[in-house]
C-alpha cells in the first residue's frame, strides 16, 4: 500500500510546529537573567523573541485577511515570551488550518517566508546561545546539553 505524498501546506504546517519545539530546545536549560546578553551590535534572545512574537500577530493578521477570515483573538496572551509565541503560534495554525485546499500561491508563498523568517531566528539564538557557553563557567546555562567531560 503506497503513502499519499505530503501535500505543500501540510509540510509547512508541520515546519510551523517545528519551530515551537526548536525554540524550546534552544531555551531549555537558559537562565533568565542571560536572555538580555549579547555582544554588542548583536541582538538578545529576548529581543529575538519579540520580533517572533512581533512578526507572528503581523502574520496572522495578512493571513487572515488573505483567507477572507476573522483574525485571531487579540486578547491579552500571559506568560514569558516562550509562552506568548507559542500561545500565537498555536493561533496561526489553528487559523491556517481553516484555508481550502489547496492553499492559493500567495498564502502557501507567505508560510514559506515565515518558515524561513523562523530558521534565520533559531540560528540567532543558537548563536546567543553557543555565545554564553563559550563564557567560563557557562554562568548562563543551567547545565550543558550534552557532557564532553573527559
């Protein structure tokens, strides 16, 4: 029995999940206090993560209006800003998920964008990241990720 291949706008519904669990693997074991560092001329997580959660209620608000459909609640989101773009994130596919098949050039174009908007900021945080584990002591981690102890 053959599998049907994945249609477009499921793989970049499944990207779209992708990136929350991403953002929770680079921000798992982080000190809250390390979130505002960076080197000079280089963002923060935390000004990362309001840009995500910046360009994720823009997003919402094209796609809905591309799709002819109501925006999502823009009711006050609690929480950290993890919390914030997953609550978001959540939003947009729950939105998207309401689009006819198959999905019109422009939107399945717009996900493909945001796909990518999403990579470029999980390689920034990475960035941060391997940042302060490069710092003695790793003040800023928890605990690493994997143990290189000899």
């Amino acid at each position: 029995m053959s599998e049907e291949p994945t249609s477009e706008q499921t793989f970049l519904l499944s990207e779209l999940r992708y990136s929350i669990g991403q953002l929770h693997v680079q921000l798992g074991n982080l000190e809250p206090g390390s979130l505002d560092q960076a080197p000079p001329g280089h963002p923060t997580i935390n000004s990362i993560l309001d840009t995500l959660i910046q360009r994720e209620k823009s997003q919402q608000a094209t796609y809905a209006r591309m799709l002819n459909l109501p925006a999502p609640s823009e009711e006050s989101v609690e929480g950290d800003r993890e919390e914030v773009f997953d609550t978001l994130r959540d939003r947009t596919i729950a939105l998207l998920e309401q689009a006819p098949s198959p999905w019109p050039r422009e939107l399945i174009d717009a996900v493909q964008q945001q796909v990518s908007n999403d990579r470029q900021s999980a390689t920034e945080i990475a960035e941060r990241r391997t940042e302060l584990a490069q710092q003695p002591l790793n003040p800023h981690l928890e605990q690493p990720l994997t143990e290189t102890n000899p």
